[in-house]
C-alpha cells in the first residue's frame, strides 16, 4: 500500500511541470467519497479533482498511469488557463 505523500511523487513523476511552474500539489484520501482528492493551485486559483482509487492502484503498482494522467493533465490545462478573478 502507499500513501499520499507516494500518490503525490508519482504525480509529479509524471508531470514534472506540477510543483516548479507555480503549481502546487497537495494529495488527501477522502473518507466520504473513497477516492483520492488531488488539489493543484496556482495563485489565488484552486482546483481539485477526484481520482479513483483503482486509477491509483495501477499507477502506483507499476502498470500504467493512463487515467491518473489524463485527468491530472486536464485540472493542470484549467488551472493554467483560468483568469485570476
């Protein structure tokens, strides 16, 4: 098993852009829903997206990281093009 600090290395293993252009990360399992919250925030902007623990698993075991990168790379496309409000 891993925990959030691994889930959010493997993260930025894989979007090496994600903590050094701005963007933070920040990792959490949510208890209510049974999924990992991944949070990027870039500024005073903040979003986050739920990633299933299945799409972790795989990741994480070494077998393909398909679903957590696509969905990663879609909250960091919108929080990079999102307008400081």
């Amino acid at each position: 098993m891993y925990n959030k600090n691994q889930l959010c290395e493997k993260i930025r293993s894989v979007h090496k852009d994600i903590g050094k252009c701005g963007i933070d990360i920040n990792v959490e399992y949510g208890t209510d829903n049974k999924a990992w919250v991944v949070h990027l925030r870039k500024g005073n902007l903040k979003l986050k997206t739920y990633l299933e623990p299945e799409d972790a698993n795989i990741c994480m075991d070494g077998k393909h990281c398909i679903g957590l990168v696509m969905q990663i790379s879609q909250l960091k496309d919108n929080i990079v093009n999102m307008k400081y409000s």
